[in-house]
C-alpha cells in the first residue's frame, strides 16, 4: 500500500500546474438541458485535485440564480460592444459545490434572466447568436478585469466558438491574453450556432472573416465551424466520434473544415463521477454491492425494482433497461420494431424511464397496458430511478445513430449491467463485444453490433438472452470485467491535461510564426 500511495504522489508531482479558464454554456447544478452540464460541472473537479487552477465561467441564466447555490455579486461591472451598441453586465460569483473551485456567472438579465436556457415552446430564442456574442466578450473582458493570466480557455460547443476568434484576432495584443492557448470542445455537432449572415456586425470582428474557409457556412454564420477553425486545438468527447465527425455522414455538414484541421483534432472519452455512480456506496439503491457481492446485491435490486414497476418478480427471467429520450438519434425507431416482436416472442421484462418523441411515449402506453408482465415505463425523468434501473437491470440497451461519447452505457458497467450497444461514437470506444476471441481474452465487457437496423439489434439482444440463459460462467464473467474497468473522471482529467499542455506548445509555435 505504501509504495502504490508514492508512486500515485510521484505521478501527481510531475503533473504540471496550469492556470485553466473552463467556459461552457451550463454547468451543473446552476443549469442543464444535457450531458454538456454534468461534463462541465465535474472535469474542473477532477482537474483540480490533479493540482490544477482552474476557474469556470458561465452565464447567470434564472435557473443558475435561483438553483440554490450561494451566489455573490463581484462588485464587477462589465460594458461590452454589441454591433452599434454597448451592453452593460455584471459578474457573479459562486463555487462548484464541495470544492474551492471558483465559478463566475455573467449577469445580463435582458439575455439570461428567461425561463429557458436557449428556446421559448421549442424554438431558438431570435436573438441567440447576440446573447452568446455578448456571452464570450464578457468571459474574456472578466479574465482581463480579474487578471486570471490563463495558460488556455477550454470552449465547449458553439455558444463558446466565438472566444477562440477573439483571442486571434480583438485580443491577439492584449498583454493578460496574448499568449493564452484555446480548446474547441465538440460535444455534439448536430448544434453548430447557425446564424444569418447580418448577425456578424454584432461580433465586432472584421467582415474579412465572413468567408468559406472561417466563419461563413452556406451562407451563414456558424459559430461552432468558428471555433474549429480558430481554436489551437479540438477535440471531441471520444476518439471514434472524433473520426465519425470528419465523415459526410456525421459531420453536419463542417466535415470540411474538420478534415483540414484533423491534425490538431483528436478524442477524449467522457468520465464517471465514481463518487456519485457506485454501487458500493450509491445512497439510492435498496442494497449496496461490489464486485465479489455482486450476485446478491442485483438480486436485491432487481426484485425492488420489479416491484417498483409493477412487474412479477420473477429473477430468472431478463429485465432490459433503458433509460433517456425516447429519439430516432437513440436508436427508438430499432428498439420499437423489436419490442413487438418480444413481447410475444421472448420471456423478457423491459424498464423504460425517458420522455421525447410523442408516438413513441403513446406505443409504450399501449405496449405497457397490453403487456403488463412484460413492459412498464416512466415517461418522465427522475436520477433516483435511473440509478435503481441500472442497478437491477441484467441489461442495459443503446442501439444510438451516432452517440458522441455516451455515459449511460459507463454507469451500466459500473453497475454490473451488460450493456447491448450500437457500434458508434463512445459506445465503440467503451463497449468490447463479446466474441469468442474477446471473451478468451477477458476484454469484452458487452454485446455491440454495427449496422443500424433492427435485425442486427435484435441478434445481439438474443445473444445477450442466450448466454444469459445458458452460460452463466461467461455471463458472470461479463459483469466483473465491466465492474473492473476505470471510466473514471481522474483518467479523463489526466489526458485533457495532457492535451492543454501540447495545446499551449502550438499556441507559442503559432505566435513564433
């Protein structure tokens, strides 16, 4: 024990200290629509027990003033140029929960101070490319205000893209940004900030950037195609999802610009938050279990859960999870095609918590009132009870389109749930199929197929049931190397720390040039 806590010190030490500004358009717990939230609310967590500064800016929306954090005013006043005008802001102040790290909110009640984050009944808000143009002046004018001196801003998606531009061009001679390094974090490139073309007189940049190869795409404004372009580095949230979006059939349309910049792209996996997701300690499941437990705590879990859902509590028979937005993106159109067949086909029992698409949340009412031995849903969302399916689910399903990193199928390892995945994005990247040579081996850790129609989920769905049914051995086998594995945030921290220092290198060989 001794010596594994001095070589985890030794590695610490040779960490290097950098001083990192984390912008992002939500973080969690002061406001979320996505995983781009909960991203943004751990890595500076992580980032910062690994000995880095590290301070997260966002915008003080209603939801993050009134989401029960302690909020205090700087005393800072900002004043930034919009097109023709200048609007006046000012700074919040708060901290990520349990920890020292330092977040500041930016205050502009005519832009955040609304019910929603980005729409109104389902619709972007008109004035969107404004706020975020507002968003990234500030972030930056309050890095100088505060004389942060960042080593590199870390950007995520598209409402962030426009502070890579800046750095290069409004604040290339300011002496506190001048030699800051930027990151373009792509975390799902389907939202790129697609604007008209009139909007580019409220960035206060040059119209010689207006132009097919920076900020113009067919004849808009793309904020996203922005940062790809002017950022020292991009990544996205995986590595196979990082290749996918340099593809005409994942790339939206920015393939382009991310093939001539696929030298300084490349892909980090999401992380866990293992002191939240465990079933070891998990404060929500009706019994806590490890890997050498794991047996009798899913049976414990599996039998509440059934009795949770209203299903017989049967533990012989499969009970398959799935837990998210009832979407076409998330493979719905495969998973209904499937259920049909099932629930007169197949012994199994499926535990459906998620809201979208409304015909979908109507077949399942219908499937969930004809067959209630067989299928129960929530159509609604409740982090208590995705825990509890995870944790009492024999399988977990992700048959995705395109799944950019995916997190859904890390916590089912974790839990000793076998996931049953679609080969894309980080669902490649995480999930090793179960053949023969993977299994002998002792890498595989789920069912993953690659073609996107039913056929192909449902064969891997019956090879899931069959060794579920007929090889325990190897089904057991499964669970412990899933439970094995590390998809921590501390790994992930590790390679992003990695990926700011050899960013800050290009930055200095940029300005040499």
């Amino acid at each position: 024990m001794f010596w594994q806590n001095f070589c985890r010190i030794a590695r610490l030490s040779e960490i290097p200290k950098l001083n990192v500004i984390f912008a992002s358009s939500e973080v969690f717990p002061f406001a979320k629509t996505g995983g781009l939230a909960d991203v943004s609310g751990t890595l500076p967590l992580k980032l910062r027990k690994l000995g880095q500064d590290v301070t997260v800016f966002m915008p003080a929306y209603k939801t993050a003033v009134q989401s029960g954090q302690t909020i205090e005013y700087t005393g800072i006043n900002l004043e930034v140029p919009i097109g023709g005008k200048r609007v006046k802001g000012a700074l919040l102040r708060s901290q990520l929960p349990n920890s020292d790290v330092t977040i500041y909110l930016v205050q502009q009640d005519d832009y955040f101070n609304r019910a929603e984050l980005y729409t109104e009944n389902a619709k972007d808000y008109k004035d969107n490319c404004e706020r975020f143009v507002f968003y990234c002046r500030a972030v930056l004018n309050s890095v100088e205000l505060l004389s942060l001196h960042p080593d590199i801003i870390h950007c995520n998606d598209w409402q962030t893209g426009l502070i890579p531009a800046y750095l290069k061009t409004l604040y290339v001679n300011s002496p506190k940004l001048r030699d800051t390094a930027s990151l373009q974090t792509i975390h799902n490139i389907a939202y790129q900030g697609s604007f008209w073309h009139w909007d580019m007189l409220l960035t206060g940049l040059d119209w010689k950037y207006y132009n097919w190869r920076q900020m113009e795409h067919y004849n808009r404004l793309n904020l996203l195609k922005t940062g790809i372009v002017f950022a020292d580095s991009i990544n996205a949230v995986s590595p196979t999802y990082a290749e996918e979006i340099q593809t005409q059939s994942q790339g939206y349309g920015l393939e382009s610009a991310l093939k001539h910049r696929n030298n300084v792209l490349s892909g980090i996996i999401n992380g866990v938050d293992y002191d939240v997701w465990n079933p070891e300690t998990d404060p929500i499941l009706p019994e806590n279990y490890s890997v050498a437990k794991c047996k009798a705590g899913k049976d414990k879990c599996k039998a509440a859960l059934q009795e949770e859902f209203r299903l017989p509590q049967e533990p012989d028979r499969p009970l398959i999870g799935l837990i998210g937005r009832l979407a076409d993106q998330k493979g719905w159109n495969l998973i209904a095609q499937v259920m049909h067949r099932w629930v007169n086909s197949e012994d199994a029992q499926w535990a459906i918590l998620g809201t979208g698409d409304p015909d979908y949340q109507e077949m399942l009412f219908k499937l969930s009132s004809e067959f209630p031995m067989k299928v129960a849903a929530r159509l609604n969302f409740s982090d208590d009870l995705a825990h509890r399916i995870e944790a009492g689910a024999d399988m977990f399903v992700m048959p995705s389109r395109f799944e950019p990193c995916g997190l859904n199928q890390l916590y089912s390892l974790k839990y000793g749930t076998v996931p049953i995945v679609r080969r894309t994005g980080g669902l490649a990247d995480t999930i090793t199929d179960a053949t023969e040579e993977n299994l002998t081996a002792g890498t595989a850790n789920g069912f993953s197929f690659r073609s996107y129609d039913a056929a192909s989920l449902e064969r891997a769905l019956h090879r899931a049931y069959d060794m579920y049914h007929n090889d325990k051995k190897t089904w057991r086998q499964l669970i412990r190397t899933g439970m094995r594995q590390d998809w921590s945030w501390t790994k992930s921290a590790s390679h992003y720390i990695e990926l700011y220092e050899k960013t800050i290198e290009r930055r200095k060989g940029y300005q040499a040039d």
